[in-house]
C-alpha cells in the first residue's frame, strides 16, 4: 500500500480510541474519510465535527458510491472489535477490497519513519501521551497516534512537521508485532488478554517478539524486573535510570531523575502515584537520549495535563472529590487506588468498578476481588462484553461474592444515581473500560447540585 495513493478511506469501527486516530490522521492528509460504529459518542461527534463522515447503522444504505466497488485508491481499516457478521465489513471483504487491520496501518504509516514505540499491558498510554507532549513542547516535534484523548491538545493523534511518530503499541491480538521501532519502552508484562494469549507465557514471549523487532542499534527502555536487556528504569529498585525523592507538594508529585549521566531535580508531575511518576521517567529517559534538553524536558513535565480518563479529576468541592479511571485490570486498579489514598489519606472511598470483558473477569477474578476489598464501599456494575458472547457462571455477582468488604453492591446504570445520592460520597472513583464514561456527566452534575 502506497500512502501517497490514497485518497479515501472507511473505517468499520471508527470510534474506536485508536481507529479514531488513524482517522484524523489520512483527514490531516487530505483524504475523504468515512466509518461506521455501533453508537454514537462524544468522540464520534467530534470527528463529524472535523468532517468525518459517520453512520451509525450497520447496512450500506449511506455508503458512498466510491465504497461500492474495489479501486486502488480507496483503503479500509477495520478493528478486530467488529462483529464477524458484520454487514459492511462482509461487503468489502466480498467486493474484494482487502480489509486492513489498524495495527497493520501503523506499521505501513511508521516504516519510513524514525519509530519510537511504547508498549505494556498497562501504562503505555499514559507513558506515550508523556513523551508526545515533551516532543511537542520542547519543538522538537512528532506525529503520535494515542490510546487517549490528551488534556493538552485534545486530541489523540499529533501531527509532526518531521519524521518522528510515538505510536502506543497494543499487544492485543499481537498487533505491536507489525512495528519495527527505532527506540522501544516496556512499562509492563502482567498476565492480560488470556482469551488471545491462552496464559502468562505466551503473553511474554510475544513481548520479546516485539523487543527482537528493534532496528540495528535500536534501544529499549523497560521498567525494572521485566525479563529484558536495555536501560532499565524503576522508582524502588536499584536501575539503570532511577527516581529518587517522590513527595506530593500542593497536590503534585514531585521527584529527582538521574540515570548516571544527568541528574534532573524536583521535576512536577500533575498525574498522581508512583506508577505515574515512573512513567513520566520513561518518557524522560527517551527524551534525553533524543539530545532534548534538561530544561526543556522539566518545564514540558510541569505543564502536563494528563489524559482523559487517566485518573482525571472529574469534580472538586470541599465536600465531595470524584476521580475517574480506564483502569480495568487488578494491577491498574491497584496503582490507581494507591494514588489516590496518597492524595486523599483521611476521606472514605466509594468505588463504581465495571468489569470489562467476562474471560478477564473469570481470569482475574481473585486478583480483582482482593483490590476490590480495599474500598470503603464498592458498587459493581453488570460485566461490559465488549467483543464476547456471556460465559456461564462469570457475571458480577460471582465478583461480588469475592470481596470481603462490609459495604459492597451490585447496581444497574440505570438506578446508580439513586445510590449514590443516598451514599453522598466523600471522595468517588469510577472505574472501568466498558461504557461506565457514559456516567461521568451524570455524576458530576448530580454531585455539582448536591
């Protein structure tokens, strides 16, 4: 596939977080750009806004005439989250026109570039948004395709004026194994995906897989323990790269950065707890490798915003605090509950956690439940599918059952607001990958009228 020769181009799951991206961009190339997806979204109406045209029902009564038949000039772009019976994704299949995968988009898009690839079943996109921005802020530059919406520039895609690009690299489905980065980051290798990967082992050999596609002196940066050789990094383990000094001061997080060449001091991040902290180190330590400059580095660190979803503070009052998170995994719960007792030791935590995916639920279930037990009160929502069909006996309740808090329950959307006007919440988490953002509005005006 030649980039140069496309002209239009359709995504069958175009609200996807990282299908959405590879939309902006081929929009930012000129391409006429279309897609469907199942419902429509916040994110879905800003790309109408921005002249992406979408339909939201899966025939092809509103396909363009230039999507009926095969020509070399038209590209689509699918994700493995679409329905197999797919009504318009069958058609282009049958009319032969070759469906990518997004991953397999990024590959094409990023192999006349100078990659930087940042992958981890968990912290890539904070990791990624980081390092985008210090690129950005600092003038050196870079395209980036996120797997989050940036405070900063609202966005998450990036368009560079060089040939630098930060891709998230998603290990599900092993899509990372399409890129072939000049500079890597691994931020983690816990068990996830078992419904791809069938366990832990498989997981991590694709890993080294992804670390074996480096370029000839390529490097990698990875946090400390993981079972790979390149420039470690970590907050408490002696590393190649090391964080010293973590301390909250006027609500941030700050901390010292050396990595036995240069030594950065009281760095201030916005985004809370250790994991993040460790992250931004990450981001750092590639900036630094880029010859960006200390200075240039600490002032782009400070003016981080964060991300949309990455423990993003929804509501402030003196009586109430509500954070929501995309954590969906025991071990980003984990860090995202840390956090926020670091910020907020002395208040009650009412936790809203809805499970993503019934195979994870059923895998993680123990884990989850014992992160779960550690909320002053828990209210579980029904299991979010996603691409699965139910499992027997994995719902929600079977969590619930797992964790050993006094106040705990299960509740429909549909009659949460309810609950939580009864509760009237010191400090309020919601959490979760599924559909639960479709609350946060909700909440924040219930909580803003209290």
């Amino acid at each position: 596939m030649e980039l140069g020769n496309i002209k239009n181009v359709y995504f069958v799951g175009v609200g996807g977080i990282g299908m959405s991206a590879l939309a902006r961009y081929f929009v930012n190339r000129g391409c006429s750009v279309s897609g469907y997806d199942k419902t429509k979204t916040k994110l879905t109406e800003s790309l109408e806004a921005e002249g992406i045209s979408i339909t939201y029902n899966d025939d092809l009564d509103k396909l363009l005439p230039v999507f009926l038949e095969k020509n070399i000039h038209t590209l689509v772009v699918y994700t493995p989250a679409i329905p197999k019976q797919s009504v318009i994704l069958n058609h282009f299949i049958n009319q032969g026109f070759e469906p990518k995968k997004r991953s397999q988009v990024l590959g094409i898009i990023s192999a006349g570039m100078f990659c930087i690839a940042v992958a981890g079943t968990h912290g890539k996109t904070t990791t990624s948004s980081i390092l985008a921005h210090i690129l950005t802020d600092t003038g050196y530059g870079c395209t980036a395709f996120l797997g989050g919406i940036t405070a900063n520039y609202n966005s998450n895609m990036l368009l560079g004026k060089n040939n630098v690009v930060v891709i998230e690299a998603d290990e599900y489905d092993r899509s990372f194994l399409t890129l072939h980065p000049d500079i890597a980051i691994v931020t983690s290798m816990d068990a996830d995906h078992l419904d791809v990967y069938g366990d832990e082992n498989h997981l991590q050999d694709s890993f080294q897989m992804f670390v074996s596609q480096l370029k000839n002196n390529g490097k990698l940066f990875f946090k400390q323990g993981l079972p790979l050789s390149g420039i470690s990094y970590s907050s408490t383990e002696k590393a190649m790269v090391e964080v010293k000094n973590i301390r909250v001061e006027n609500s941030k997080f700050v901390f010292d950065f050396k990595d036995g060449f240069t030594k950065i001091d009281a760095l201030q991040l916005s985004l809370p707890g250790r994991h993040n902290v460790e992250n931004a180190t990450a981001a750092i330590s590639v900036a630094l490798s880029l010859g960006i400059s200390p200075k240039a580095i600490k002032k782009a660190i400070a003016s981080f915003k964060g991300v949309k979803r990455r423990f993003e503070t929804i509501f402030e009052s003196k009586k109430t605090v509500y954070i929501d998170d995309y954590a969906h995994h025991p071990e980003e719960l984990r860090a995202c509950f840390d956090a926020v007792r670091q910020l907020h030791p002395n208040k009650k935590m009412t936790v809203i956690f809805q499970p993503h995916l019934f195979s994870r639920t059923r895998d993680f279930a123990d884990n989850f439940a014992a992160v779960l037990s550690t909320a002053d009160t828990l209210i579980l929502l029904p299991i979010y599918p996603a691409r699965e069909l139910p499992i027997d006996g994995v719902n929600s309740d079977m969590l619930l059952q797992k964790v050993t808090s006094a106040e705990k329950m299960i509740c429909e959307k549909e009659n949460l607001l309810a609950e939580i006007e009864k509760i009237k919440p010191e400090l309020l988490l919601t959490v979760g990958a599924g559909d639960i953002d479709t609350l946060i509005e909700p909440l924040k005006k219930l909580l803003s009228n209290a």
